[in-house]
C-alpha cells in the first residue's frame, strides 16, 4: 500500500489512521488484538490513542495505551508502527493540564504502558489555557532530546494558540508542531475549514480528522430515534438526525450505490480527496467495520461525487 509522509518528519503512514479510544471500552484485550492484527495485516501501520482513554470507563484512563502495548510486545512488530498519543487532557483526577511537570510525568508513564522507548508523535490533546506555550514547547524539547518522543502534533487548540505555538518555536528555536487533529468530517466543516484550514496550509501541517465518520452516523446506520439506542454510541450522534444529517446521507446512499461501495467508506474517501488530509482516524469494532476503512484509500471519488457531497453537507 502507498504510504504518505507526515510533513517535516521521516516518519511513513498508510493513509488510514486507527482510532484506539475503543480498545478498553468497546472491545476487550482479546477483541482489540483481533482487531489490530487484521488492521496491520492489510498493510495499514498508524495507530493513535491517548494517555487517558478510556477515562470514562474507570475514572483515570490507560487502558488503551496498555492494550497497544501489549500487543505489539506480543507480536514483536513495533518497528513497523508509527504510534501516535496524546496528552493534556483531564480525567476524575485531574483536569487539562499541558505544564511541564504534568507532561514529563505522564511522557514517562505513557512509555511504560506502550512497553516502547519512543513515542513517533506525541499530541498535545486539549490546551488547559493556562500555561504559556513557550513552557509547553521546552518541555516537549526536553523530551525529543532525551529520545522520549520524535515528533509533536496538535489537537484541540485555538487557532490562537496554534499560530502563538509556532511564533514561539521560531522565536526561541524550540521544536514546531508537524501535525494537526481537528474535528472534521462530512457533518462538521466550517470550523475547520474556516479556521484551521489555512494554518494547516500556512504552517505545512499534515492533518489527521477525527470523528471521521461523525462517531458513526456516517456510516448509515442511525436513521431514525429507533436506530440511537442500538449502539453504545447511539446518543452521540442524535444531534445529526435532522434534515441536514439526512440529507448528507441521501448523497452518501446515492454516491456508495454508484461505486458498488458503502456510505462510511464513502465519507472516509471526501476526506482523503482533500488535498489537506493525510490520514483520516477511525475506529473499528469489528471485520465488517474494517472492511469500511480498507476500502476508503481505494475508492477514488469523482468530481461529480464531491461536488454532490459538497453541496448537502455545506
């Protein structure tokens, strides 16, 4: 499979990234191996998660760093994963927090969950809009020095401190972030395309959307108030059943009939055919799921189709 390269690093990603929120919260360990081994054996290698997921299951989170880690322990394969995780945000323990004394700790603890001495790109996950950039920006220096972490991303900052983030960096010769994890996806536009989209060009960032498929509701299978409660994530999505949500999922229906695909796959393939977008994250509970996210790298969307999809979902 092509790969992509992350800008401004050497680090090669296939172009859809795994969402690992689930992995201690929809799926077990057993599950989550299952799912990892299907998704690396058909040539994918990128893998996000966090230093708190799943926090909302047991209050401090961890869970699914553990699980990665374990597996590739297990199948010896760390070598062949660019692995992505996050800090910074809050749990029943604590709240945001990107100070320095809050991310050397939790670098270290996130290391020993993944079994990994480094870490490819490291995210600051929610800004606590407190502690000045320039102190966020040294400690991730101090970390890259050390050979904790390569690379930095950002997700969930202002556009503010986004653009603060990199006159610091150039300012003080501290590291720049190669990355950007906006909300993004079919459903929900503006805000990045509006703010973040020129920063992302500006800055030469790689973008990696999440809730890629608006925590499912892309994918068709939430049509009516029936449909929310047959999903541990039903309640989600409620706020897309209205007639623009329906309407979006009409042009997917039309678009995944004419190429024999389906509609998450579709959604997923609007994404790649951003010239922005590098990688797309989502998740995946089981083979069918998988098949969803396999498929989208393939499927190369016409103009008419994106003219379609652009138009319901503005």
């Amino acid at each position: 499979m092509e790969k992509r390269k992350i800008k401004n690093t050497d680090l090669e990603v296939a172009p859809v990234n795994f969402g690992g929120n689930v992995f201690g919260w929809t799926l077990d360990e057993k599950q989550s191996f299952d799912i990892l081994d299907q998704f690396t054996q058909a040539g994918f290698n990128f893998i996000d998660t966090a230093d708190t997921y799943s926090w909302w299951v047991n209050g401090k989170g961890g869970q699914s760093e553990e699980i990665i880690g374990k597996w590739m322990k297990s199948r010896n394969n760390r070598k062949d994963i660019v692995l992505a995780t996050k800090v910074g945000s809050e749990t029943k323990e604590h709240g945001y927090d990107i100070s320095k004394k809050h991310i050397l700790k939790s670098v270290d603890e996130s290391l020993q969950r993944l079994q990994t001495d480094h870490i490819d790109l490291y995210y600051t996950h929610f800004d606590d809009n407190i502690t000045p950039v320039e102190e966020t920006l040294s400690a991730y220096d101090e970390i890259i020095k050390a050979g904790k972490v390569r690379y930095i991303a950002a997700s969930n900052l202002s556009p503010e401190r986004l653009k603060a983030s990199f006159e610091a960096s150039e300012k003080n010769n501290l590291p720049k972030y190669v990355a950007l994890q906006p909300h993004y996806n079919l459903l929900e536009r503006e805000g990045f395309e509006k703010n973040y989209a020129p920063l992302a060009e500006q800055f030469n960032l790689s973008v990696f959307p999440y809730w890629s498929l608006a925590a499912g509701f892309l994918t068709g299978k939430y049509r009516d108030e029936a449909d929310l409660a047959k999903s541990a994530r039903g309640e989600g999505v409620r706020k897309y059943l209205n007639p623009k949500g329906l309407e979006v999922l009409k042009a997917l229906d039309q678009v995944s009939a004419k190429h024999h695909s389906n509609q998450g796959t579709v959604a997923l393939a609007w994404l790649l055919s951003n010239p922005l977008v590098t990688a797309p994250i989502v998740s995946a509970t089981s083979s069918s799921q998988l098949e969803t996210l396999f498929n989208a790298p393939k499927l190369i969307l016409d103009q008419e189709d994106i003219d379609l999809l652009n138009k319901v979902s503005h």
